[in-house]
C-alpha cells in the first residue's frame, strides 16, 4: 500500500486539529449566545475556518476549500453582525464541521463517499445565502453620535460594526489619547490596550493626526465604556488623557432593530432528510495519529537518556579495567562497583519508560468535545429536552485508548438518549423536571481512570431484560430465577440483546451493547451498570491508563507460553485431578462451594495433551458467570508490551496480540474473557 | 496516484525528457523494435517448494529471513504456520504447500532445529500488510518479460493461485500471486 505523502498526513494533522478548535469555539458560541458574544472568540472562529480554507486549496482539495470558505464567508457576516447568531446558524456551522470532517477523511484515505459531495454543495450554497443575509438595517447609529467624519474615514467595516453596537448597548464612547516615546510605543500601547480591556472594548487604535513632537507619536484609541471619563483616567494614570466623543446626551438611539426580524427566512432550517444522515454515521475517530507532546516533557526524556549515556561510560570503563594488562581488579569491588551501574540503570531506564508512557498521554476532552457536538445535534433530533453535563476532560490517557473510547461512549451516550431519558410530558407527569440530565464524566483513581455515562431517566426494567433474554434464547427462565439483579442487568452485554423492539434510528442499528463490551475488553476495561428504577442508569467504565505496559501473568499449556492479562484473573487455584467432576460429561470444579466450568486451555487450542496430576486454575469472571481455565503451571509475572496482531491475524477470537520474552520468541497474549464468550456461544461445541 | 503526486509530477516536468525526435538520428536503433517498445524484463524471487520452483515480482519482497522461531497460532487458519517476531513486529508466516496441494500436512516447525538447512522465510507485503512465507530453499532473482509468460494450464486445481508461468532456458518458473496464496 502506498504511505501517503507526508505532506498529506501532516496536512490532515494540522487540519484535524483546527477542526478540533472549530467545533469547541463553536459549541462555546452556542453556550455564550444568551449573553455577551466575545468579538475575540468571534474572531478567533473566523481565523481558524480561514486557514483551513487556505491549507486545503494549497492541496487542491477543492471541496474542502470551498466548504470553509462558506463557512469564513459566513463568520465573516456573523463578526460584522449582518447576519443574526440563531438556532439555524449554529446548527449550519456544526453540520459544516462534520462535513468538513468527512471531506478529510476522504482526503486522507483518498476514498470518495457517495453523496458526500452533493451535500457539501448543498451545504455550502446554503451557508452562501445566509452569509448574505438581509441587508443591515438603513438607520445608522453612527450618523447620530457626532464622529468626526475624518476619523469615521478611516475605520474598516469590522470597526464601525464593534463601534455600532457598542453604541447599540448604550455605553460611552471615547477618544484615548496616549503619547509615547518612539523607543517603548509598541510596549507601552499594549500595556494601555491590557489596562483598558477589563472596562470595555478598544474598537480601533488610530495614529493620532495630531501627531507629538519628533520623539514620540500619538494614538487615539476609540473606546467603548460604561465607566465615567474621571474613572477611566484615574486608572490609567496619566498615561494618556479621555475625552468623550459622544454628543452629551448619548441616549441610546430609537432601538431600531439592527438587522429586521427574518419575516421569510432563508431555506436552512437543518430538516436533516435521511440519506444525508447516513454520510454522517460514521467514527468519531480521529484522522491523525498524532499525538502533540509538550516540549519540557521531551527535554525530560533528553535528560534521561543523557544520563543513560552516562552510565554506559562507566560501563565501558568498567571494562576497560579487567582488560588492562598488570592491573589486578579486585572482583569484589569490580563486582559491587558493577551492580551500582546496574542498579542505576535500572532506575533511568524506569524513568525512560514513565517519560515515553507520559508523551502517550492526552486528555479525554479531545473526545468529550466531537461527543459533545454530537450530542447537540442529536438532542435536538430526538424532541428531548436533555442538560448534557461535561466533566473531568482534563483527566489524561493514553493516546490509543482515547481513540479507541470515543465509539464505545458515543454508543452509550446514544443509549442514554434513546432509552434512557423520557420525553418532557412523561417525566413531568412522574414529577421530575422536564429537562432531563445526561452526564459524561471522567476521573482518575488510582493507576486507573474511570468514566461515567449517566442519565436520570427511567431505569432499566430487569423484567422485561429476563423477558427478552429468554425469548432470545440467550437464558433459560430456570436460570434467571438464579440471578440477582446485577445479574440480570448484565445481561444486555450478551450479544443478541437489544430490548427495544422498534429500530430505533438513534441507536438501535444492530448493533448492541455486547460491541461495546468487546471493544472495552480490547483497552483491558470494564463496564458495570448501575441503575435505579425511575432514577436513572449510569455505565460506569473503567479502563488502565495506559495500554503500552501491562502486567501478565505467564502461563504454560502443553508446553507452549501464553501471556494472560493480570486484570482479568479474579483469582488462581490449584485443583488436583482427581477432585474433577463432570456434568453432562462437562468438567467442573468446586472452589468455595461454587461449581465452576473447568476448560483445559491446551483443549481448547488443539494442542497435544498429558495427563497432569495437579492443575492451575485461572479463574475467569465473565458477566454473571465465573470459568476456570486450567493451565499446566505458571511461569511468573512479567510487564509486558501487548503488540496487535497484523490484519491478517487481528479476528482470532481469545487472542489479544502477542509479546516478546527474553528469548525473541512470539509469546501469544491471551483475552480470556473473549476466550470463554467465543467458547460459550450455543453454536461452538469445542468444549 | 494521488491528486498531491500528480501535482509534484507536473511540476518537475521536463521537457527534455521527451526525446522522440531524437530516436530517428540514432543509427542503431532498429525500426521494428521501435515500433514496438522493448519491454524491459523485471526481477522476480525464484524459490523451490517440494521440489518445483516457484517466484514471486521482487517488488513485493522485502527481505529473506533465517527461520526464526515460529509461535504456533491456535484457531488460525490452517495455512498458517505461526507468528514470528521480526524486529518486534510479530508477523505470520505461511505455508504454501498446503495451498498448493503440494503434500497434504504442513509441517510443523516451531524453530529452525524443524527444518532442512536451506529453508528460508520469505517477507513479503502486500495491501494486507507483511507476512512471512516459508519456502524450501531461495533460488535466486530471475529476470522474466512480463508479456511472454503463458497462462497456466488448468490441472483441476480448486482455486488456482498461480498467476502464469515464465520459462528461462528449460528452467520453469511458477508465478504466484499473492493476494491469492496467502487469503
């Protein structure tokens, strides 16, 4: 297969990432609407959709371009207020950002989407006309504030647009004047510029045309203000004077709407029809591998392996020493001298590991923010009225995993809207408030990292999970009179499962939860349910902080090595063979008063077996039930380095990837719980 | 191609490169061969299994290994020899004898001790990625003119994975394709 050009791959890192900052600013806009609309965010938005335009036409990709230039040209409207910030807006810019999103993603993997095209065409001439937008309104407010029409002269449309609606919201406006030496201007106008910033907004910084004498240069800065003349002066101190520019009855003018209100609205209101949808359903993953590394975090590694290099001078000395003719060497001092560098080594080379595992790291909100934006879209798809609460985005993991995670959680979060949460009449009618709250939420405890998915719906009703379940054949009814609630509740992790009978167009796509159990068990995760009747279901993952190093233990089958992660051993026994017993001609064991499967591991891979005295007996949870995994002995624990398994490989159910020992030899790394699913499927009769 | 390398390609276009009209003042130049371009012979790895010799387009071959210890992969597919670790990328290796109903058991090698000392491992990639192919014994690179391989004759194979057959003096070389052999 041929590598993409670097410069392609770059490319899409870099377009990534502005996409990353888009979609944030943008849902920030959406949450800072009710209030003051920050210009500096305004214009930061607007930037970043302006260098996307310009780094994808640099690459020809003209779709892209195009689509963020409607974007720019809208932003562009939207910072000069010609056009309103609404519902229909924000929406378009989202959808825009997904769009764009899939455009580089054709773009990277040089494949083409059917129909994706069309709806960026579709898209962009929708963003055309409302970029357009109704023409502003004819009364201009600044004919009636008494600017002198020389300095008016020379304001850019984006200026008198910040100077209008600084005059729309009724505030003072004034002329700063500040005279500075030719040596520090450039200093001292930005410190004035920060002094001035907390009590308004500077609207345009002119050189003054009244200019000083030949040392200095003046600059008058038009002010925006709600604090008086006099206090506006005291704190500059004397840095520059203030003199009002509004005539002295400033009132506010005859609040003419700045833009009339939008009797026939454009054609944009985000009716998503269906084919579009589908364009859309695809991975949150990110297009880039990259991984951006702070750079005082590289220089700690540089330092390590400085004193890596270190040490391996007084190596070499050490060497050197046994080597040299009529020197006698002491072994006991060459000895305790050597174990010192060793010992030293080691410690680096721990410090080495902790680094590289610390550049692997970043933060959840890199994900949190594309499901948040998803999620805005699908609340107000699914008629819900739903609070989505954010939380612990800061909370860092490894790169991989954070990949990995965002579909699992996409799902769940899918889930959350769709089955978990009512609509507005019936948690009314149930006494809660009508809008309902679905929460994402990420800690870290320990050398792990735990996150929340909730919401304070209805609960999930474990009679109709033990109904569906039997009808699906999944359980025999004897069996869930068995089970506790916990019980039945994991239930809808076994593939198959899916209560809702209608497919729903949210999250019912065959698809189910098992899938997102496999996909946590392939990052060594768990998932657990709580949920409460009435009071909601929370899905509470966890998951190690990284997935580079892990902890195995090493296993022996017909002499063959295995590696099992730690994390999936519950506990290990010793059962001697003659304390087997059979069911159904099935082997079981008793630990504790618990009947437990018994599977030989070398049985289940085929491989010669001899009869053994005693065995080791993994013991394995898997849902609502436990498995023992008898193994021939047990070689010790090692950290290892879990390394996947080319494509070819990847679909062996039960084997996870692979790792080297001492010995360079492949050791197979096992995933037991996939092992015993695979294995207890009806249709396997392996056992 | 990319639309990028198209791109690159039209920029360091060179017009000297075009050098048609010159052909004609070359005297040596014979003018039935310049009606039809000489096609230029390209390199394949030639290698024996069970006693016939086999080869793949050189282009597809990244290198030639020692048979390293192999990790027996349980569940895998049949043709699947095992895992190997190259340089801490663990890579399967395949047998083709079975594929090519050369004998009807793969062997089974677990180390180097398994097999007769000429045995190699083939590292090849192709849109699938890398892969290790065990083959008796290398027999070197071949030059072969793509245009003059005969398409094999059918011999009742189920699926067929070989792509033609090229002819060197009386040597017969077995063009496989890959994609084929290792699915």
């Amino acid at each position: 297969m041929p590598q993409p050009p670097r410069a392609l791959t770059d490319f899409v890192a870099e377009a990534t990432e502005i996409l990353e900052t888009l979609g944030r600013d943008v849902l920030t806009l959406d949450e800072s609407r009710s209030g003051e609309v920050d210009p500096d965010l305004l214009n930061g938005i607007f930037r970043a959709a302006h260098s996307l335009k310009g780094l994808s036409a640099m690459f020809g990709l003209e779709q892209l371009s195009k689509l963020a230039h409607r974007v720019e040209d809208v932003l562009d409207a939207l910072r000069l207020g010609k056009v309103p910030l609404d519902d229909a807006l924000i929406d378009s810019l989202v959808e825009s950002l997904e769009v764009l999103n899939a455009l580089l993603a054709e773009a990277a993997h040089e494949t083409t989407t059917p129909g994706l095209a069309s709806r960026g065409e579709a898209l962009a001439e929708r963003l055309r006309v409302m970029g357009e937008g109704p023409v502003a309104a004819a009364v201009d407010v600044l004919d009636h504030i008494g600017l002198d029409p020389q300095i008016r002269a020379v304001f850019t449309e984006y200026e008198e647009h910040r100077l209008r609606e600084n005059v729309k919201k009724g505030v003072q406006l004034y002329k700063v004047r500040a005279v500075f030496s030719l040596s520090d201007f450039d200093q001292r106008l930005n410190a004035l510029n920060a002094t001035l910033k907390p009590m308004g907004e500077v609207v345009s910084t002119l050189p003054s045309t009244q200019p000083g004498d030949e040392s200095s240069i003046a600059f008058d800065l038009i002010f925006g203000s709600a604090v008086p003349a006099t206090k506006i002066e005291s704190t500059i101190a004397g840095a520059a004077t203030v003199e009002s520019l509004t005539r002295a009855l400033a009132a506010p003018p005859p609040s003419a709407p700045a833009w009339p209100t939008p009797s026939a609205p454009v054609p944009l209101h985000p009716q998503t029809s269906a084919p579009q949808r589908g364009v859309l359903e695809q991975s949150l993953r990110s297009l880039s591998q990259t991984v951006r590394v702070d750079i005082s975090r590289l220089d700690g590694l540089m330092n390590i392996v400085g004193e890596l290099l270190l040490i391996r001078s007084n190596l070499q000395r050490l060497a050197e020493t046994t080597k040299q003719p009529g020197v006698t060497v002491m072994p006991k001092a060459w000895g305790n001298e050597l174990q010192r560098e060793a010992r030293a080594l080691e410690r680096k080379l721990d410090e080495l590991q902790k680094g590289v595992l610390d550049a692997r790291m970043v933060p959840l909100v890199q994900v949190f923010d594309k499901l948040a934006r998803l999620m805005r879209r699908l609340v107000r798809e699914s008629g819900k009225l739903v609070d989505f609460e954010v939380a612990g985005g800061d909370v860092e993991l490894d790169k991989l995993i954070v990949e990995e995670l965002s579909d699992p959680l996409m799902h769940l979060l899918r889930n959350a809207l769709d089955h978990g949460v009512e609509l507005p009449d019936s948690r009314e009618a149930q006494g809660k408030a009508r809008k309902a709250k679905i929460r994402l939420n990420a800690r870290q405890q320990g050398n792990q990292v735990v996150i929340e998915v909730g919401d304070d719906g209805n609960g999930m009703d474990e009679a109709r999970i033990r109904q569906v379940a039997i009808e699906r054949g999944l359980v025999t009814a004897q069996q869930t009179y068995e089970m506790e609630r916990r019980d039945l509740l994991n239930l809808v992790f076994l593939p198959g499962f899916s209560t809702r009978t209608d497919v729903s167009e949210l999250s019912g796509r065959g698809v189910g939860l098992d899938v997102v159990k496999t996909n946590l068990a392939r990052l060594s995760g768990l998932i657990d349910i709580d949920s409460r009747r009435r009071r909601g279901t929370t899905f509470v993952l966890t998951l190690p902080l990284t997935l580079a190093i892990i902890r195995a233990l090493m296993v022996e089958a017909s002499g063959r090595t295995y590696a099992v992660p730690l994390n999936s051993v519950l506990e290990i026994v010793s059962v001697r063979a003659a304390d087997l017993q059979t069911i159904e001609r099935r082997e079981v064991i008793e630990v504790r008063d618990h009947t437990l499967p018994f599977i030989r591991l070398s049985r289940v891979f085929a491989l010669p077996e001899k009869p053994m005295e005693r065995y080791f007996v993994i013991i394995v949870g898997l849902a609502q039930q436990r498995f023992g995994l008898a193994v021939d002995s047990l070689l010790g624990q090692h950290d290892i380095v879990t390394k996947p398994l080319s494509g070819r490989l990847r679909d062996i159910p039960g084997i996870s990837g692979a790792t080297e020992l001492g010995d360079r030899r492949a050791v197979l790394v096992l995933d037991v719980g996939a092992l015993m699913e695979d294995l207890l499927r009806p249709q396997s009769a392996v056992i | 191609m990319s639309r990028f390398q198209e791109q690159l390609n039209r920029f360091f276009y060179d017009a000297d490169e075009q050098v048609g009209p010159f052909l004609d003042l070359a005297p040596e130049i014979d003018a039935s061969n310049l009606a039809l371009p000489q096609e230029t012979p390209e390199d394949f790895l030639a290698f024996s299994l069970e006693g016939e010799i086999y080869a793949v387009p050189i282009s597809q071959v990244r290198e030639i290994l020692k048979v390293p210890p192999l990790t027996e992969v349980p569940r895998a597919a049949g043709n699947i020899l095992g895992l190997m670790n190259v340089r801490g990328d663990m890579l399967p290796v395949y047998d083709l004898k079975r594929r090519l109903q050369l004998v009807d058991v793969a062997p089974v090698v677990r180390s180097a001790a398994d097999v007769p000392r000429g045995a190699r491992v083939v590292l090849v990639h192709d849109a699938q990625g890398d892969a290790g192919i065990f083959v008796d014994q290398i027999e070197g690179v071949v030059k072969l003119v793509l245009s003059r391989l005969e398409v094999a004759p059918n011999l009742g194979l189920e699926r067929n994975c070989i792509a033609g057959l090229g002819r060197k003096g009386d040597a017969l070389f077995i063009l496989i394709d890959l994609g084929l052999a290792l699915a």
